[in-house]
C-alpha cells in the first residue's frame, strides 16, 4: 500500500471506530482522576491497550500510575504523549475533579491513533508507543519518564492539547521552570518583652522578596518570579520563628533560568546572612525545561491536520511567545516532538481551566475534534513510519 493508500485507510478507521474512541473519552473524562492518583484510569487504558495487542509496562519509571504500551518492532519508534489526570475545584461547591483543561482528550486521541495504527501495522516497519504520562498538572510526570530513560529510544513524539477557540498553535512554547522552597529557621521571643533574644524567619522571607525585587530590574523580559509565604508565623507577639516561602522562577530557556535560579538562591542566602535564621531549600516540584520546536515535525503535523479537515485560516505555524511552562518541554530536549493547542471550535469564548470548559472536552465538539485529532496523529505517524529518512531532517 502506498502512504496515500495508508492515509486514506487510516480516516476510515478513526471514522469506523469513532465510537470506541468517544467512548475512551468519556470514561477517563466519569473517572476525573487527580495527578497521581489515576488508578482506576490506567487499570482501564491499560486493559483496553492490552485488548489491541499492546504489551504493557506498569508501573514504568516508578510511576505508580505511569505506564507504556507498545505495537510492533524495530525502528521508527513514535511515541503519542497521552495525559489523564484532572483538576480539582468544579461542579456547584468546588468539590469536585473535573477533566477541564481536557486531558481526557488527550488521553483518548492518543488511544485512537494507536488503535488504527495497530490496525495497519503488518504495512510498515516500527513501533508504536502509547506513553501514559501521569499528572502533568501538579507533578509533572513526563518529567521522571524523560529522567528515567523512557525516551532514550524513542525516534519522535507528539502531542495535541485541546484548546479554546478556533486556532490551531503548532508552534506553542513553554517557559522553563523551576520551583524553589525555602525554609528559614530563627529563634521564637517575646515580641514586645524580650525582641532581642529573637531571630526573626519572617524577615528573611521578605527580605527574599526584597532581594527578588531588586533582581527583577536586572533580567532579561521573559522571566517571570511570583511567589507566596505559606507559613509565616503563629501569633503577632511571637518572633517568628519557623518560616517558608514558596517560589516558581520562569524563563525562555533552560540554560539562562539554571543561572537565575542561582541568584535566587543568593537572595535567600543573603536574607539568611542578614537575620541569622537558618536557611534550607530544595526544589518542591519537578523542573520543567522549556518547548523546542521541531519545523519538520510541525510541518508535517500541519498537513495532516488539513487531510483531517481542519480549515487552513485555523492553522497557526507561528512560533508563539511562551505562556506557561509543560514537562512536555523535557521530553522536547530529548527527542524531536511536535505540541499542538488544538482550538475545539467553541464560540463563548471558554477555555482550559475555566468551568464553562468542560463541556467542550466531551459530547458534540469534543468528539469532533477527537475525530481529527486522531487522524492527524496516525497520518503523522504514517509518514515517519513509511519514510524514516524524515528523522535525520528532525533531529
Ligand atoms: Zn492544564
Ligand atoms: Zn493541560
């Protein structure tokens, strides 16, 4: 069969097999599992994974709800980055877990091009990977897959995130990040009766801040520093003397944020130097580095976005100036990866995160645009797998 051949049949099964994939969707989209606690939601893809011939690896990396699946042999091997976790704090009391920022979608649209791939698979040399990458929200899971060598032989990896609107990014960036906490311990006093047999922890927080805020005149533009105290004392007339302080550092690239993240640092120290309370620090979540770009990848995801149905005026290649940070970015440093904000169409102007966004992740306008990302996955896939000389442009 020819790539063309392929592709057609590839839409024709996405097409004939539209609902298993909606019904995907739904489910871990009922589960709405939080970042690390997915159990129940990679029992059932796993199963459904095993179902289709996949060979499982779970838990991988020592993820307890990571895991990879896997099709064929040999090289090209592409991977599709599913997620799964959801977000608290929906329905009517903010008691609830909700899959809005659509990584239900994900997690279905990466089964979907893995299931008509398989479908296909005695056409082509290469193996499929679907990578359960866990909590992207709160963890960063991508994060202990890339470390743990997950990727080491992983030719190709993609990704398509549900987005508001119409646009279609295929040249989303991220900003690097780290996250630093810092403990600072002084000595409890009477305020008012003794204030010199003190050390004050709370002053070393805010003269952190204060360091922090000299420092911002002084980088380039695209950093970002924002931070919070998360305990700061027990009572007004007791010296603080336990204190911690919380900070996300941000920048467009990896190599300048290791630098800035070293002066931060510095301000803490200094903040200890001056007040004398102790100072400890570590990082409280995973750093994620920064998105790098792959124009082979994004060109030929474009193209197969188009074969899909999407309208060419929706197809945005501009490299956009990054907004948050994702551990896709990691995953990006190891291996040529394409991330596309996918616009689901929706016209009241929600989007990820937001309440009135959730609906768009399932039923009518989900499951459309489930439709064709599925399609511009396996298609993309189809193309590495039917010319692997397309890695050496990538890489
Ligand atoms: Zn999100
Ligand atoms: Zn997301």
């Amino acid at each position: 069969m020819t790539l063309q051949e392929l592709k057609a049949k590839a839409m024709e099964i996405a097409d004939r097999r539209a609902a298993e994939f909606e019904h995907v969707n739904q489910v871990i989209f009922d589960l709405a599992e939080l970042g690390m606690e997915e159990h129940k939601t990679v029992a059932f893809l796993t199963e459904e994974l095993r179902k289709l011939g996949f060979t499982v690896t779970h838990p991988y990396c020592g993820l307890e709800t990571g895991f990879r699946a896997e099709i064929g042999s040999g090289h090209p091997k592409v991977a599709f980055l599913a997620e799964y976790d959801a977000l608290p704090g929906y329905g009517p009391d903010a008691s609830q877990n909700g899959h809005a920022c659509g990584h239900n979608w994900i997690g279905a649209n990466c089964f979907g091009a893995c299931a008509v791939l398989a479908e296909l698979s005695e056409h082509f040399e290469g193996t499929i990977v679907y990578m359960g990458c866990p909590a992207e929200e709160a963890y960063g899971g991508k994060v202990d897959l890339v470390n743990g060598g997950a990727f080491d032989d992983i030719d190709a990896a993609m990704q398509l995130h549900i987005s508001g609107g119409d646009e279609i990014k295929l040249g989303a960036t991220t900003l690097a990040i780290d996250s630093l906490e810092f403990t600072f311990e002084g000595v409890a006093a009477h305020a008012a009766g003794y204030p010199e047999r003190g050390v004050n922890a709370l002053d070393a927080c805010n003269l952190t801040f204060s360091g922090i805020n000299a420092l911002r005149q002084h980088v380039t533009p695209d950093v970002r520093i924002h931070g919070i105290i998360t305990e700061g004392g027990t009572a007004p007339n007791i010296v603080p003397s336990h204190c911690v302080a919380k900070f996300f550092v941000r920048a467009a690239n990896r190599e300048y944020l290791t630098e800035l993240t070293q002066k931060v640092i510095n301000c803490a120290k200094g903040a200890e130097l001056m007040t004398g309370a102790k100072l400890s620090w570590r990082y409280f979540e995973n750093s994620f580095d920064n998105v790098k770009l792959c124009p082979a990848l994004q060109k030929l995801m474009r193209d197969n976005l188009l074969l899909a149905g999407e309208e060419e005026r929706f197809l945005n290649m501009a490299t956009q100036p990054p907004a948050g940070s994702s551990d896709v970015g990691n995953v990006s440093q190891v291996c040529p990866t394409v991330m596309v904000n996918m616009g689901i169409h929706n016209q009241d102007g929600s989007d990820c995160h937001e309440e009135a966004f959730l609906q768009y992740c399932t039923g009518e306008y989900g499951f459309k645009g489930l439709n064709k990302a599925v399609k511009a996955q396996a298609m993309t896939a189809l193309d590495i797998f039917c010319n692997p000389e397309l890695l050496k442009e990538m890489q």
